[in-house]
C-alpha cells in the first residue's frame, strides 16, 4: 500500500506529538526540496543507512508512434536511479 504525504505527517504527528505539523510539513517540503536540487546538478544523495538517489542519463532514440506508425524522435533525458542500502535490505528481508 502506497503512502501519501499527508498520511506519513499525520504518522509523524503521531510518533512526535511535541512536534507542530506545520513544522513537519515545512521540514519534509524543504527536505524533498533540497532532494531534487542536487538530483538536478547532477549530484548524489546518500541517505546513510537508507539508500542512494542519483540521476542517470537516457540516450536519445528514434522510436515510432504505435497508432500511425510515424518515426519520432525522442531527446535526451535523466531519470532517477535508486539504490538501497544493505542495511535497509536485510530490514526488509528479515522476517
């Protein structure tokens, strides 16, 4: 089941009830914030114990469209890569 934003304030609202969830909301849009900034100037983001977020370029293509068979040209782009932390892996794995 996937997790939203808000369900994961409420949550933390919950396990931290000293904390305002206003303040929570504003740390995790700045964290998130500060997470795409160095994905886009190409730099890593290692969150120790967690995992690792870098970007990956994909190479331009010739592809076609499926409906009326034309070439179309699809440019450069990054994506994001993922990579999860040994420590998070047994986390999840243990049972």
């Amino acid at each position: 089941m996937p997790i939203t934003k808000s369900e994961l304030i409420k949550q933390l609202s919950k396990n931290y009830p000293n904390l305002l969830k206003k303040d929570l909301e504003k740390f995790f849009d700045i964290f998130i914030n500060e997470v795409k900034l160095a994905l886009q100037n190409n730099e890593r983001v290692e969150l120790r114990g967690w995992g690792i977020f870098s970007t990956k370029n994909q190479k331009g293509k010739t592809s076609r469209n499926p409906k009326t068979g034309e070439k179309v040209i699809v440019d450069e782009k990054k994506g994001i890569s993922f990579k999860m932390s040994k420590d998070l892996f047994k986390e999840i794995n243990d049972k």
